[in-house]
C-alpha cells in the first residue's frame, strides 16, 4: 500500500502467476473444444478480447472471469483453488 494521496499500480498481468493463470484458462477452454471466437460470440465479445486476454495483453476482472468459465463449463472457484494451490507449490503465496 502506498501513502495517502499517492496512486498504487497493481503489476500482476505480467507476474507468473498471472501467466499460470492465464494459461491453465486457456487449457481448459481448448479441452472444451472451443475456439477464442467461439467463447468471444457466446459473450458478445470481440475474439481480438480473448486474444488479448490469452496474450497477457489486457487483465480479466472477475465478473469477466465469471462470465468466460460459464461458457467454458468450469466452476471458477474450482479454478482459483487450483491456481492457489500451485501457486503456493511456486512459493507465491503462503497456506
């Protein structure tokens, strides 16, 4: 945290961890045999979006993490508790 007044920037798009995250995403959409473009139609997004996502060019929040996971079928709580857990492997965080 920064003083009062003073503008704290979160660099996490391009930790590891970030990137772990991005790519276990990434691998599940492909397991479900969908496509960037099929993921982005059933949005309503661009498929430049989930590229820029996949690329590490531009962060997920989470309602847009909520979101993608519904369409990838996967429970988004599940996935953050495996990327906790490998992060705590990686010493990234503690238990």
């Amino acid at each position: 945290m920064g003083r009062p007044g003073q503008r704290s920037t979160v660099a996490s798009l391009h930790t590891e961890s970030y990137k772990l995250f991005v790519k276990m995403l990434a691998a599940k959409r492909e397991a479900a045999g969908l496509t960037q473009r099929d993921v982005a139609k059933a949005l309503g997004w661009r498929q430049s979006v989930i590229a820029r996502i996949e690329l590490h060019d531009r962060r997920l929040d989470v309602i847009e993490l909520v979101q993608l996971a519904s369409v990838i079928g996967l429970d988004p709580a599940k996935l953050i508790r495996e990327l906790r857990a490998l992060m705590i492997k990686r010493g990234d965080v503690t238990d």
